[in-house]
C-alpha cells in the first residue's frame, strides 16, 4: 500500500474503513476500503464476484492488497455517498428521480443476472451515486452465483485464515438473506435468494425513494416478518407532497414486484420493457407534467395485463 495516499474518511463500520484515495503517480481519485481480516471471507467472496464486472451502473473494482493486519480494496470512487443517504437527506425523491435511479438499478441487476450472479441483499446502503447521478451496485461480499448454495460459501469460510471462529451455519445464513426489511418472502420461509428475491428487493427500494418508507416496517421483528409474509403494502404516498400521486405506471410495477408469490412475480425480460420505463423515455422531455403521465390511456390497458399478477387487493 505504499503506491497509494489516502486522503479523507469517507465512513466506515465497526471493522472497515473507506479513504478517498489516490495512486501515487497517477492524479485519478479512488476509493480504498480498509477492513479487518476477519472479514477476510466477504472480502474474497466480493474480489471474485466483482473482479471481471465492467459495466455503468456497477462500482468498479480494481485490485486489492493484504498486509499485516489489514485487507485493502481499491475501487471505483462514488462521491454522492449511498442512496440511503440520498433519501434521509431529502425524506423523498420525485417520481422522474424514481425512475431514473430505478432504471440504473434496473441496468445493473440485469447485467449480473445474465452473468448468473446473484446479489442477494440488495440495500439502499448497497448503492452508491458517483459525481454524475448515476446509481451503482457496490459491495458483493454477500452474493453468489446462481449454481451456488450456501454450503459453498461455508466451504470458503473454512479455507480462509483470519476469518472470525463463529463462522457456522446459521451464522451465515443470517447474513447472507440480508436485510429484513428488503427479505423477499420465499426468504423469510427457509429459501436461498435467488433472482426473485432480488427483484422483490428492487421493489422495495423503488417504493422506498418515492416514499422515504419501506414497503413493510415495524420495530418488532415478528410483526415485520407477518407483514411482509401476509400483508400487502399501502399504495405509495409522499408525505411532504400529499396532493402528489404515483402514476398508475408506477404503481402498477410496484404491485408486479412485490408479489408474495415468487413464480408470479415480474421478471425479465418483462422488468425493462415495463411501461413505467418506455413511457418515461418517450416523454422524458416533459417529465414534469405528472398530469400527462397519469392521463395516458395506455396505463389502463397496461394495468389490466398486470393485474391478475397481484397477490392481494388493489391500491
């Protein structure tokens, strides 16, 4: 690590730390990840996962270091922080953001699912947006592949020196479903993540960008796990605008992700030819008129299609 200069903290956990960096004869900045080698599994697990991906809406990784103490990671630097960060700083995003960022997130998944990767804990903390508003996936510590169970990542536990001693089954398990709050149901009830489950985090975090909300919350794990298996999620609303209402393009995609069922869920490649996407494209220079988007008469012969796909009632 001698090659580089670290510059500010840019955050961190409990066992890693994220620099602004920069290669000592070359003026291009960088991020450099610093963790604890008893992450030294995750680690490994995102280099190899992460290591040959080149694409726009996915953070770059360049190279890594192992010294004494510590794992180095060199990647892509995004400077406009998570989009957890996005939304707690403005409570809610309009509905052409959504759909924007969305449509990043939409490209980015896309492109690891045809590789056969799957992210499995898909988090707004597990996004990141670079100097241009471009949303990126970062962080594959806790994905697969698609011909991979968990007792593959067991296996690579055991073979990694340094790695923490509590590194049983249940352990991982536990981390490698993610967050509850983004846990498709088929998750919740024992299944390994797959490219659904992926696709019901997607949901969650669209209707979170709009709303600010989870589609599913409480502070009480059992009641959150009831609701995301038996409940259906209120239609969207923005809190800080309330004569504002989501197109019924919006809603209706909400509705075809967020399907308990993972076998009706919307998948591709019906996800990027949605008419949320299309029609926002061919008006993108009149976004702002959330009036016209509402109007259209396409929406309700769109919204017929999708609606026997609904688990539930209707928003």
């Amino acid at each position: 690590m001698e090659n580089f200069i670290l510059y500010d903290e840019l955050g961190g956990g409990s066992t890693s730390i994220v620099y602004k960096g920069r290669q000592k004869g070359n003026l291009n900045y960088i991020a450099i990840k610093c963790s604890d080698k008893i992450n030294k599994p995750e680690i490994t697990n995102h280099v190899r996962l992460s290591q040959d991906l080149d694409h726009p809406n996915i953070v770059r990784f360049y190279e890594w270091y192992e010294t004494k103490k510590h794992l180095w990671v060199v990647i892509e630097l995004c400077t406009g922080g998570s989009l957890e960060s996005v939304v707690n700083r403005d409570t809610c995003l309009p509905e052409d953001v959504v759909r924007k960022f969305g449509w990043d997130l939409v490209k980015g998944l896309e492109h690891i699912h045809k590789l056969g990767i799957i992210f499995s804990d898909l988090t707004p903390t597990k996004i990141l947006l670079d100097s241009t508003g471009i949303l990126k996936l970062s962080n594959f510590c806790h994905s697969k592949m698609v011909t991979e169970t968990l007792e593959d990542f067991f296996s690579l536990c055991s073979s990694c020196e340094d790695a923490e001693e509590n590194y049983n089954y249940d352990y991982m398990k536990k981390r490698f479903q993610g967050s509850l709050t983004y846990m498709a149901p088929e998750v919740l009830q024992g299944s390994e993540t797959t490219f659904m489950s992926d696709l019901w985090a997607l949901g969650c975090i669209l209707y979170y960008m709009y709303t600010g909300k989870t589609p599913f919350f409480s502070a009480n794990h059992n009641e959150l796990t009831g609701r995301i298996l038996h409940e259906e999620p209120v239609s969207p609303m923005q809190t800080t605008s309330p004569t504002i209402h989501p197109s019924q393009g919006f809603k209706n995609l909400l509705r075809a992700l967020l399907i308990k069922k993972p076998d009706e869920r919307i998948k591709w490649p019906e996800l990027p030819s949605h008419h949320f996407w299309t029609q926002g494209q061919k008006k993108e220079d009149d976004l702002e008129d959330a009036k016209e988007y509402d109007d259209d008469d396409d929406d309700d012969d769109d919204d017929d299609e999708f609606s026997d796909r609904k688990n539930g009632g209707q928003w």
